[in-house]
C-alpha cells in the first residue's frame, strides 16, 4: 500500500471521525474542566511567553495566565468560534502544518490531540511540526488517551468512540451507541466512510443495518448465554457468513489485502495468538458495565512498520464493543485447544461452533497482534485466502440453489428436509476445510436436482393426467363442501352469536377448519398429522412472500427455506404436499407459479380428456381460472405483461361458459377459443349473458344442481338438515362476500359436479368412492377423502382450485390484487377485473360483490356482521360486500332484484333435487328458501320504507342545506380555485410535472365550475373529486345519521344533477338518466346506486368548495387528507360506476374509453392528492396505495353500513352501528397511520427529520490510543530535539512535558 | 486577529515556500479594542517580536500611527515606545481580511478574527 494511499485513508478518517465530529459538536460536548496538571504548567511559564494551545478546543486553558500571551489554534470552525467569543487569540490550522515561524513560540500546549491522528507517521509529524515552531528551551506539553484506562480497556490502539455528551459518556445506558457502533463498522468496511463526510449520512445509512445488527446482537446473546452447551451451529454459521459476505465485499471495495482471510488461513496454526487472546478475553467480562461506550475497534489501522490498514476482525466488526462479542471470543479461546482436537472426532456441529470461535478468536488474535506480522507475509497468503473467500462466499448460494436430496417429487417435503439437512451438513463443511472435490460434487449434485426438479414437474403432472379429472372432481368436491359445511357452522354461529366468533379471527377459524379437514383428509403418510398447525402458521409469511415471486416454484421455495430455515422447512413439506388444509389456504399463490410452469400441458390435456364429455367441458375453466387467477396477481405485482391480456381474456369467458354451459357444452370451447378475442366481445357477451341470462345460469345451475346436489349430498350428506343443505349454500354466500367469487363458485361447483359424475362413471368400480358418495355422515366424508388419499398423489391441481376460491378471503387481505385474480368468473368481477388491471388495484375489489349481494342480502349482513367480529383484514374484505350494493347496476337492478328470487327458488330447487336422496333433506331445504325468500322481501320492502323516510326527512337535514349553500357558492369556489392554483403553483415548485398536471386538472374543474359543461375525461377527474366530496361527507352524515345518508344524497344530488347534467357529454347523461330513472323506478338498491351516481355527478360543486377552502386556508391538513384518500376510493368507485353503467348499456366501447379515462382521472387525482400533499405538508405521496386502499374499504364499508342498517334484526344493526363505528375509529386511524407512514417516508428523505424522529445521533471520535511508553517512544525516536522532562499518566492520558533542546549533530 | 499573533504566522509549511513571512496583510476591517497595558510583558514579548515584520503590518492596515520604523534602544524603559508597540501588537485586530503568502500570493482569509490558516492537501 502507498503512502498515498495510506495518507488519504488517515485523512479520511481524521476528517470523517475527528474534523467532523467535532464540527457537529457543541461546546458542552467538550470536557470544561482544565487539568491541573495542564494549568500549573500554564502558569509556570514566564510572564510574556507566547503560548499557542494546539487544539484549544473551546479555549480552556487560554485564559489560565494573564501574563502570558495565548494563541489558540484549533481546527473546528465550530469550536474556534466558540474560543473567539471568549476574547481569545485563535487560529485556524492544522497541527501537521502549523503555520508560525520556526522556533518562535516559548510554549506549546497539545492537549489531547495527537491521539486524533490515524496514522504514526502522522502523528510523528504533528510532534515535529509542535517542536519545530518551539522555541529553543521552549516547553511543551502533550497529553494523549492512554490504552490503559481505569474505566474501559481497549483493544486495539485505533478506536472510534461514542460521543453523545461528556456526562453519558459513562452512563452505560447508551441506546444509540450499539448500533452505531455496527454502523460505524460497516460503513468503515465498504469504504463508505472515505465518503461519509457527514454522520447524518452515515447514520442514514445506519437505520438499514440496525436490524440486522439486532438480530445479530440476539445470536451473539444467545451464544453466550449458553455458550457451554451450544448447539445453534446454524446461527453461528449465518452469522459468521453474513459478517463474511459483507466485511468480503466491503473489504474488496476498500481494501486491496483481504485481512480476514489470512486470519481465516491462520485458523489452524497460531497458538501463540491463543494465548495472546486469552489474556485478551478475560478482562472482556469486566466490562459488562461498560459494554455500550465501549469505543469501536479499529485493527491494524496503523501498522506502524507494516501498513495503514484499517481493519476490523470479523468478530470486531460485528460487535466491536458488545459484551456478547466478547463472550464468544472468550469461550472460542476458551475451547480453542478442544474444538482442534475435537474437530473431527466430534460432532459436526460442535466442530462448527468452535471452528466458528476459532477463526474469530483467530481474527481478533491476529488482528491484536498485528503489528507482530509482516505485511509481505500477509500478503503471500491472500492470494489462497482470496480463493478460499470465493469459495466461502459462493458456498451460501449453492445451498440456496442446493438441492441434494434424491429428488422424489411425490415427496417433496421429504426431500426438502433433506435439503435441509444437506445445508447444514454444508455449513459445517464449510469449517472444515472441505472443499473443491466435495463442492464440485454438491454443485453437480444441485445442478441435476434442479434439472430433475423441472422436469418432474412436467412428469408429474403428466403422469397425473389420468387422475386429475378424478382428483379434481373428488378432491375439490370433498374438500370444497367439507369446508363448506365448517364454513357454514362457522357462519352460523356467528350469526347466532356473533360475540362467540368475535374472538376467535376469522383466519383462525379458517385454520381450524383447513386442519380438521387435513386431519381428516390427510393422504400423505409422509406428512405428520401434527405439523398440520404449525406448518400453517409458519406458512402464512412464507406464503406472502411468495406471490412476489413469479420464479419457479423450487427456487422461492429454496430461498424461503435459507432466509427462514426452520419455518422455511415445515411450509415447504406443507406446501408441497397439498394435502394439509394449510396448503391448500395458500395455494392459490403458489399456483401462480404451477400454472405459469405448466399451463400449456394441462389445459389441452383437459380439453383433449373432456372433448367427448360435455360436462367435462366445464373443467378447462377450472385450470383457466386458475391461470387467470395466477397471471392477474402477478401482474398486479408486475409479472411479466404478456400473460396479462391473456389472463383477462379467459377470465371474461369463464363466466360467458358457465352461464352458456348448460345449454351447449361445445359452446364453452368456442368461447374458450374466443378467449383470445377483444375484450369488447367479451364484455358484450357477459353483458347479454349478465342482463339476459343470468337467471337462466341459476336454472342451469339447477339442472346441472344435480350434481351438485349429489355431491353435497354425498359429501356432507348426512346431517342432510336444511340447515346443512342451505349452509352449503351459504358457505358460498360468505365467500362471495369475503371473496367475491359467489359465481365463480357455483360454475366450478357445476364442474365439479360433472367431474363427480364422470368419476362416478369411471370410479363406480371404486368401493371407496361408492362409500364414500352414500356415507352421509360427516366423518364418513373424512373417511373418504383418505380413502382419496390412495389417489391423493394427483390430489394437488385440484385442491388448488379450492384454494383459490376458499381462501382467496384470506390472502386477500395479504393481498388485494388476489380478490381480484379470484374472482374472474362473476361478472362484475370481469368489469372489476378490467378495471383493476387499469387501475391497478384501486378498485378490485368494489365492483365484485356487484351482482351478488342483492342476491344475499340478508346473508351477506350476516356474514358482515361475522365479519365485523374478525380481523381487520377480514373485515376489509367483507367491507367491499357492502358496498357492492352500489355498484349494482340500476338498470340491472330489477334483474337482480328477480335474480334474488329466482336465486331463491333456485336453491330451492337445487336442493329439492336431493328430495331423491333425503326427503328431509328437500323439505328443510325448500322451508329454508322459502324464509331466506321472505326475509328478502321484507328486508326489500323494509328498505323501502327507510329508503323513503330518508328521502322525505333527509331534506330537512342540514348536509342538504349546506349542499345547496355551496352549489351557490360554486363561482365563489371556482374563483378561489383558481388563486388555489396560483398557490399550489408557487408552492409546489419543486414538482413541476405534479403542478402541471393539477394546473390542468384544475382548470378542469375550473371550467366545470364555471361552464357546467365536461369534456369526459374533465368529467371524470371531477367526478372523482367530487366523489371523494361525496364521501367524505356521505361518510360524516352516517356517522351523524347513519340511515338518511344514501336518501339525503340522492334527494340533494339529483335536482343538481339533473339540473348540470344537461349540458353534460352524451354518454354520461345517458347514464345520468338512466340513473334517475332506475333511482326512481327501482328501489333500495337502485337508490343506493342512484346516489352514488348522482353524488359523482354532483361531486363538483361541493368538491370544489370543500378542497378550495381548505387548500386556501390550509386549515385542516386531516380533512385534506381524507378529502384526499376518499379521492383514490372515489376513483374506485367511480370507475366502477362507470363500468356498471357501461355494462348495463351495452357499451363497451364506452368501457374501454371508461376505463382508460378513469385511469386518467385517476393518476390526476394522485398527482392533486400530492399537490395537496405538497400544500398541506400534511400528507405525503399518494405512494402508499395500500393505506389507499384500506381507506377505500373503510369508505365504502361506512355507507355499505349505513345502507346495510335496514336489515331486519336489531342485533344486526347494532352491530352495523358498532360497525360503522369501527370504520370511523377505523378512519382516525388510518388518517394518523397515514400521517404517520409519510413522516417516515419523508424522513427517510430528510436527515434533519431523521434526526427529529430517531433521536439522538451519537457521534465517534476517532482515537489512537497510546500504550505506556508510546508517546515518549516517538519523541525520543522521532523528535530529537525534544527532551522528555517528565512523563506521567493524567486524566486517561498520558502526558508529556518536553522542553525543546538544541541538538548538536556532529 | 492580533498583529502580535500575526508577527508568529508563516506560511513556510506550504510546499515551495521558504520563509512564508512576514505574511502580508489585506485588512478590510480593523478594529480597535482596548488591552490594559503592562509593560514589562509588552517588553518580554518585544523579545520576540519581528519588529520588521509588526511594522510592515500595522502599515499594512493603515494603523501605524507614529510607530518607529526602528526598534527603539532600550525599548524596556522607553514606556511610550511600548505603549505603541503595545498598541500595534495587542490594540489592533484584523477582523476580516486576508493574509497573503508573500512568496506564493496564497491567501488566508481572516473571518470574524480568525485566520483560516488551514492548506489544502496539494499545498502541504
């Protein structure tokens, strides 16, 4: 290393850990009290003396003789400052060029300075630059930090040392000082300290690693808790590899001399540095007390005859100065002489640890004695030791991409156990010095794995082919009414009682049911029965992560496994084995992947297989839904885009199948080929078969019922009470309302039926599934679906199917975008899906709950009420079933409005045809529809009644009256607007594009105002402002009243409206009038959705005012930000809005347009929420779509429980109130959350906030420390000229009184 | 910056400069403060003092006032003279201005009378 090179290093240092902390500090941070020592040597000078203090600091010893003259000369502008306030005489400079004439001072003082110096030859040179301007007989006095101090031991010479203030310099209790610590460390080992001029900068970056760091510091505690019995070779392995990787590549970035390798290479031979260490160690449990400013560790820093090398052992660096660190050191020393012998013959694992502790030991040993080696030496073993670190550093990854156990794929999760254990076996291997023969084997070894792997997943489902069908049929009829039925006892209760469920979650209430049904299913023998609970809840992350990955399968798999080792293992037998009901609640994610691994082979098989059978035909949708399903998600989280128009596509015909398939099964393949065709023929066909032939898909489902009939029967048969038959139905209701796949549903169910009927053909022969198909009771069914379990092996696709549709609830809420995916098959779930791909996941999941709800009204409160009970998550799932009702369709109100009924006589008749199989059965089932058929019609009619109330008592209502004022002072509001503009404009400099885009928007809106008249887009944009008006004060007046609010709306919105309207673009006064038409023919529904629309109509006038005021005036920053969320939710709902309306017109060139002009509008109202942002500094960016996305739901669930409060029950509504009541908490919360999140967010950004926000920065000197002698030892050595008068220790230091002396050279 | 402390400043540890003194002075704004005058301390300092170079100075920022362009003899008991020289040495403060190396033309700027005589790293 060049002398260049090390001199910039020290003056890095210097400047990063001296220069600049000292410029950040105050003058508190100064030590006030002078030495005596120092003092009297002030004083002792005589009178007239010129006396310059080199590193003055704040001036202390300035003024300690009168008779003296006192230049001060200090480095930091800041503290100079602070010395020239005091009168004092200060200089600027730099010890190293000390800017006096040669010989002209009588005395020089140097207090604590040439300890801030990183290198000897530095400091060697600040001692001549102090003698040089000495004068003859001149006197000087230096003091520096001793090595050796009373209250902290060092061990190196270079330390960083925390600096909060003089007084918690002591205090043990340093909270920021640990992970400063870390920080500091780290950032020294990628060479990022050369450029963190500014510890803000390097604190920023110190927020990232804390974790990590904890993490770490909980290892290392654990280690040396136990450190005699221990066994977390695993930990020690991580952790040792993560402090390996990164101090390798920060060592490659700063450092030419990997020095840890050589310590690495030396692990095996350096006894003497053992013992070095062991003397070392044992003060190390001293310092417990003084654990957190213990200083940070800088190893060879100044070799003084090797090299300038800045170095940290690895153990150092982790934890330089945590006491844990010094455990394992110690205990590594401790057992050094074992773990060699031992290494061997003992247990791998125990081997591990303790080559683990060896090589740190051996680290911190070498680094300790570094000045001991030679640099030439060092240098000799880094090249192997280089290799060695590639090698180490490619080890990790190999066993994240290993896979070396035979690759069975049937048993995954026992090969992945294997894995498991080949890693570990890897790890420790890794000590030993295993190695190139044994890697390459491993490393051909995964390689083929992984071949086999991807080609046994072709295998595997080609083999499977036969079985599918019957596995499908079986596996996700059994599985899907088994679940069902718990779905429904589930719902039950919670309807009964409610408070029951309350404090269970709905998710553990899935769990619990998923593990009977595992328990009960459970075919795999390979899979322990009592993972079951575990497995799942260890899944649960595992499986978020894993819809991110659109890679295969394995690999996401693989990495879960090494991030999470444990949890990683369990969730992938779990996984792989779909059995357990734990799997299958995830599966839908991981299907994303299997269908993108082998779409292609299943669906034409599946076509090929049921091309003779029509019922058959109806299979293709299964795996295309799943397809769908899959490719929808992921794009939602930015798969790649070609399966998107795909996906969307076969999500359209789905449904166009489902409703066709009863009348002609060949139809289905023609409309799966049509897939491919544009979206508006989709959209025409779904919307003929929506309006027209909806209740036709019932009659068929009726017909087709059968099947199902059969299969509920078979399945859960038995109890064959009404209840038990309707909660089958039910279950699907409760579905549909957390997940929205209500028609979806029945088609697979339809499918499945169909399946059945063709395993029954082809299984009939099967004693089993005879059985099984008679046994009515409920274990029977448990019964047989292990008798399934002999096919079991194929059972995966199907309960796939399952997962999608059951569980979609659950990962909904991970996930929003999987609403969406699950629900392709309704079809307002197509207009959703059309509108979230635009949207992108805005508005999922709205529109889906459409249709269905009028269908379930009472069910879905229910459910609602259930839901209200359940997590949060849960909740905002089912807060979309309320709002649903908006969303309806008026003109297909009525439709829907029949459908209920036909629904009900559907079901009726559904389940009258199991009359056949239980006559019971039949009569419970047909009393059960005929009371779900009363109870609509008295909710209806009920409605109704509220509805009309509301209208006539609504107009009275204050909102009304300061509607109405504010349409008057619509020119008033425009006008301010425009100043708005102005303002926003000068405000919002920064963001130009931002600006632009609001200028526009608000011209728009402007011109609206003003003219009345919209282009669409404008009308779009305002539209969707005025939604969030529209809310936002729909949301207020429920929570003043929470019924009159939709009636209010309506009633006060449509004179407005109508009145706007007329001046208004073709399209939306058709939808206008059709609104108003529908509002006034139809009823409860058709109101509600009529003042939606109208309240997006008229949304303008009272956007307009509200945002002009507050912008102006800026008064509360809250209410914009809910203005502002309430847009995004707008925007949802508006979208969908315009898509019902599209849809019930039949245009879908229109929804094109609509769409992408929402898309628009929406992006505007994101560019104005963050204008407003900008404005308000209230609120941050409109980034964060998910607490969008929570505050949507709240909206809508707010109306959604204001207009579901007309259900019949007391109890219900009280529970809605509660409900309503939780969203408006609910709001508060999210409005504080979000302030919250963009706090962070922007401090993030700033270091200034971060500072507010993390608290204390604590600042790190640099310091040399100097052993006994040291100091003196450089004079004599370097200094000639000065003679040592007396030598002693003060104050932590050691001090030096020299006198400057003629020396004679001959 | 006090003319005594200006009469110790050199540039000599920058590279290429021999001497570095005196540094001169481009003041562009002096001030006055009163120092109480003692002089048996003014006569030790005047030891040390590069007269040549306090006289240059004190010219230098138009503050010489009858200050001897020699040293006086026996300036220890010539308590006039040291009053000056005490006025020249302790009196006057450069508060803002500049020294200049006077072999380099180097400049040090004097800020709130505090020479920054820190060099870059190319000037060492």
């Amino acid at each position: 290393m060049s002398s260049k090179e090390k001199t910039a290093r020290s003056v890095a240092l210097e400047q990063t850990y001296v220069h600049d902390v000292y410029e950040q500090l105050d003058a508190e941070g100064l030590h006030n009290e002078p030495w005596p020592k120092v003092e009297q040597f002030i004083d002792e000078l005589e009178p007239g003396s010129i006396v310059c203090d080199i590193g003055c600091g704040n001036g202390k010893y300035l003024d300690i003789n009168k008779s003296i003259f006192n230049i001060g000369a200090e480095r930091s502008f800041k503290l100079s400052n602070i010395a020239r306030e005091k009168q004092n005489e200060v200089i600027i400079l730099d010890n190293l060029s000390l800017p006096f004439r040669d010989e002209s001072l009588d005395a020089v003082i140097s207090i604590a300075v040439i300890h801030h110096f990183a290198s000897t030859e530095r400091r060697v040179c600040a001692l001549q630059e102090l003698s040089r301007v000495l004068r003859i007989g001149g006197k000087l006095i230096i003091s520096a930090w001793a090595m050796e101090q009373s209250h902290r031991k060092f061990e190196t010479q270079d330390v960083l040392v925390p600096w909060h203030l003089p007084k918690q310099i002591k205090n043990p209790d340093f909270p920021i000082s640990k992970d400063v610590f870390d920080y500091d460390v780290l950032s020294i080992y990628n060479g990022s300290y050369y450029n963190a001029k500014e510890e803000s900068n390097t604190n920023f970056k110190s927020q990232k690693e804390i974790n990590k760091k904890r993490n770490k510091f909980r290892k290392r505690k654990s280690l040396s808790t136990d450190s005699d019995s221990l066994t977390g070779s695993e930990t020690c392995y991580s952790f040792i590899r993560r402090a390996l990787q990164k101090l390798s590549g920060g060592r490659r970035l700063a450092m030419n001399r990997p020095w840890f390798l050589e310590n690495w290479s030396n692990c095996t031979k350096t006894n003497n540095q053992k013992k070095y260490m062991d003397t070392d160690v044992c003060d190390c449990y001293d310092c417990i007390e003084n654990i957190k400013d213990l200083p940070i560790e800088l190893r060879r820093i100044d070799d003084f005859d090797v090299q300038l090398d800045i170095k940290f052992n690895s153990a150092s660096t982790t934890t330089m100065s945590s006491f844990n660190d010094v455990s394992i050191r110690s205990k590594s020393v401790s057992n050094l002489r074992l773990s060699e012998t031992e290494c061997r013959s003992v247990s791998k694992q125990s081997s591990m640890d303790e080559d683990v502790k060896s090589t740190k030991s051996e680290d911190v040993s070498i680094a300790s004695t570094n000045s001991l080696k030679k640099p030439k030496l060092v240098k000799q073993k880094k090249s192997i030791c280089e290799d060695e670190m590639d090698e180490l550093l490619d080890e990790p990854k190999d066993m994240t991409s290993s896979n070396n156990s035979p690759p069975e794929y049937k048993v995954l999760h026992e090969k992945y156990h294997q894995k498991q254990r080949k890693s570990v076996l890897k790890q420790r291997s890794l000590n030993e010095e295993l190695m190139s023969t044994d890697r390459l084997k491993e490393k051909e070894q995964l390689k083929r794995n992984i071949q086999k792997q991807a080609s046994l997943n072709e295998e595997y489902i080609t083999q499977r082919h036969v079985f599918d069908s019957i596995k499908d049929s079986i596996f996700t009829s059994k599985g899907f009414h088994f679940i069902k039925m718990e779905f429904t006892n589930k719902i039950k209760n919670s309807t009964t009682n409610i408070e029951k469920v309350a404090g269970s979650s709905l998710k553990n209430g899935f769990v619990r049911i998923f593990q009977n049904w595992k328990n009960s299913d459970l075919i795999s023998p390979t899979i322990p029965e009592n993972e079951s609970m575990d497995t799942f809840r260890k899944k649960l992350p595992y499986i978020e992560e894993k819809p991110n990955e659109n890679t295969e399968r394995r690999s996401s798999k693989e990495e879960s496994s090494d991030s999470s080792k444990d949890s990683s293992l369990q969730s992938d037998t779990s996984v792989d084995s779909e059995d357990s009901f734990a799997s299958v609640i995830y599966v839908p994610k991981s299907e994303n992947m299997s269908p993108i691994l082998s779409p292609g082979p299943i669906s034409p098989r599946w076509k090929t297989t049921t091309a003779g059978s029509s019922l058959f035909s109806s299979l293709p949708n299964s795996p295309k839904i799943k397809q769908s399903s899959c490719p929808t998600s992921p794009k939602f989280k930015q798969l790649p885009l070609s399966l998107y128009p795909l996906t969307k596509q076969m999500s359209n015909p789905k449904p166009a199948t489902d409703f066709h398939f009863c009348e002609k099964a060949d139809n289905e393949f023609s409309y799966k080929d049509v897939a491919p065709s544009t979206k508006r023929q989709l959209n025409k066909t779904l919307a003929q078969k929506y309006s027209v032939q909806q209740i036709p898909k019932f009659r068929r489902t009726v017909n087709n019922t059968p099947s199902m009939a059969n299969q509920a029967v078979e399945t859960k048969s038995s109890t064959s009470n009404s209840n038990n038959t309707t909660t089958i139905e039910i279950p699907i209701i409760t579905q549909t309302m957390c997940e929205s796949p209500e028609p979806k549903e029945t088609p697979p169910v339809d499918s499945r039926n169909e399946r059945l009927k063709k395993i029954r053909e082809i299984l009939s022969k099967n004693p089993n599934f005879g059985s099984r198909t008679k046994d009515k009771s409920f274990p029977i069914v448990r019964r047989s679906s292990i008798t399934n379990g002999k096919v079991e092996a194929v059972a995966k696709p199907l309960p796939k199917l399952l997962n999608l549709e059951l569980f979609n609830p659950a990962v909904d809420d991970l996930d929003s975008d999987s609403s969406c995916i699950s629900s392709p098959d309704s079809i307002s779930d197509n207009f959703m899906a059309i509108n979230c791909e635009k949207q992108s996941t805005i508005g999922l999941p709205d529109a889906v709950y459409g249709p269905v709800y009028p269908m379930k009204k009472t069910l879905l409160e229910a459910a609602a009420d259930v839901a209200n009970s359940l997590d949060q998550t849960v909740q905002k799932v089912i807060k979309y079933s309320p709002k649903a009702k908006r969303k309806v369709d008026t003109n297909e109100v009525m439709s829907i409005l029949q459908r209920k009924y036909v629904d009900n006589e559907v079901l009726s008749e559904s389940f009258a045809w199991p009359e056949n199989w239980n006559e019971e059965c039949h009569k419970h089932l047909t009393e059960f529809a005929e009371q779900i058929s009363e109870k609509l019609l008295k909710q209806i009619d009920h409605y109704e009644e509220k509805n009309e109330a509301c209208n006539e008592s609504g107009y009275s209502d204050a909102y009304i009256a300061r509607l109405s004022e504010e349409l008057n002072d619509l020119t008033k509001i425009s006008s301010e607007i425009q100043k708005q503009n102005e303002y926003l404009n000068k405000l919002s400099s920064k963001d130009k594009k931002l600006m632009q885009k609001k200028e526009r928007q608000k011209k728009l809106l402007c011109d609206q105002c003003d003219k009345q008249q919209l282009g669409s887009t404008c009308k779009e944009s305002s539209r969707l402002e005025n939604c969030t008006c529209e809310n936002r004060s729909q949301s207020d007046i429920k929570f003043k009243s929470l019924k009159n609010v939709s009636s209010d709306n309506t009633a006060s919105t449509t004179p407005s409206t109508t009145s706007s309207s007329a001046t208004l673009v073709k399209d939306l006064e058709m939808k206008l009038n059709g609104h108003d038409n529908i509002s006034e023919l139809s009823s409860c529904s058709s109101n509600i959705n009529a003042s939606d629309s109208n309240g997006f109509e008229e949304d303008p006038i009272p956007l307009n005012s509200n945002r002009g005021p507050r912008k102006s005036l800026t008064k509360n920053g809250g209410k914009t930000c809910e203005n502002t969320n309430s847009g995004t939710k707008a925007l949802s709902t508006s979208s969908t809005f315009n898509k019902s309306t599209d849809s019930s017109d039949s245009i879908e060139s229109v929804i094109s347009n609509k769409t992408g002009q929402g898309k628009e509008s929406s992006e505007e109202t994101k560019s104005q929420r963050s204008l407003d942002f900008s404005l308000t500094s209230n609120e941050g960016s409109t980034a964060s779509l998910a607490s969008n996305m929570e505050w949507k739901n709240i909206k809508t669930t707010t109306p959604g429980g204001g207009t579901t409060s007309d259900s019949k029950k007391p109890r219900l509504q009280n529970t809605k109130k509660s409900f309503n009541n939780s969203s408006m908490d609910e709001l508060s919360e999210k409005l504080l959350a979000e302030h919250n999140n963009e706090k962070s967010s922007e401090s993030l950004d700033s270091i200034q906030s971060e500072k507010n926000s993390g608290g204390e920065i604590t600042f790190h000197r640099y310091y040399h420390v100097f052993r006994e002698g040291e100091l003196d030892n450089l004079i004599e050595k370097y200094v000639e000229n000065l003679h040592i008068i007396s030598s002693y220790y003060d104050h932590s230091s050691w001090c030096i009184i020299a006198e400057k002396v003629r020396v004679w050279t001959i | 910056m006090k003319l005594i402390t200006h009469n110790f400043l050199s540039s000599k540890c920058m590279k290429g400069v021999n001497v570095g003194f005196p540094l001169k002075i481009s003041a562009s704004d002096v001030k006055v403060t009163e120092v109480d005058f003692n002089p048996e301390f003014v006569a030790r300092i005047m030891q040390k003092i590069d007269y040549p170079a306090l006289y240059t100075a004190t010219e230098s920022i138009g503050h010489l006032e009858d200050l001897p362009k020699q040293m006086v003899e026996n300036y220890e008991n010539d308590e006039h003279f040291l009053k000056k020289v005490h006025h020249a040495l302790l009196q006057l403060e450069v508060i803002n201005g500049e020294l200049i190396c006077p072999e380099t033309g180097r400049k040090f700027p004097i800020t709130n009378g505090i020479p920054n005589m820190l060099l870059n790293e190319d000037e060492i």
